[in-house]
C-alpha cells in the first residue's frame, strides 16, 4: 500500500510513472532495485539519442537515468553498478519509442 500511495503522490506531480526493477547482482537472485521514473520529455529524448548516435551507449542510457528519475530505491545502486546499467538499456529504449504517425494520400 505504502508503493501505490507514492506512485499514486508522483503520477499527480510528474503524470505518467514507469515502475523499473533492476537486478543487482549477476545471477539476477533477489537483490534488486526498484525505482520510479516520469515519461521522457523532449529535452531528454533528444540527448539521449545524441549520446546514442555517438555509440556512446553507457552515457546515453546513464543521462536518460539521471533525468528521468523521480523516486524509490538510490539510483546510485544502478548507475555505479555496470550490470545493473547494462540491464536498463532496453527498459530505456522501450520508454523512448513513439507512437508512429500514419500517412494517407487522398
């Protein structure tokens, strides 16, 4: 109940809230670390893929990180552990697809 009022208490100051567990450890045992993160702005969205673009990867995924956060465990659980950064570029990725626009000719 305490996480839903906290989610509930984010979602009214920043909207929508992605809840993003972590593994910290190798063998993906229970050690993990939960954290809450706010839809990526277009700010963020566009360096983000600045450090991508430049193959810089690690920094990209690390920035979108940093900006994004908004609450639960410390985020320095993840940003200096280089497996559990590792484990949140494709969560990262996923947040920063779009919706596709469609085109029709008439």
């Amino acid at each position: 109940m305490e996480n839903e009022n906290l989610i509930n208490e984010l979602k009214a100051k920043h909207g929508k809230i992605y809840t993003v567990t972590v593994p910290l450890d190798e063998d993906n045992s229970e050690k993990v670390a939960v954290i809450y993160l706010k839809k990526p702005d277009k700010a963020t969205r566009s360096m983000v893929t600045k450090f991508a673009t430049n193959s810089a990867f690690d920094k990209a995924v690390e920035a979108a990180l940093k900006n994004l956060y908004v609450g639960g465990d410390n985020l320095e659980l993840i940003l200096k552990n280089d497996d559990a950064l590792v484990a949140c570029e494709e969560v990262i990725a996923e947040m920063l697809t779009v919706q596709k626009a469609t085109l029709k000719k008439n």
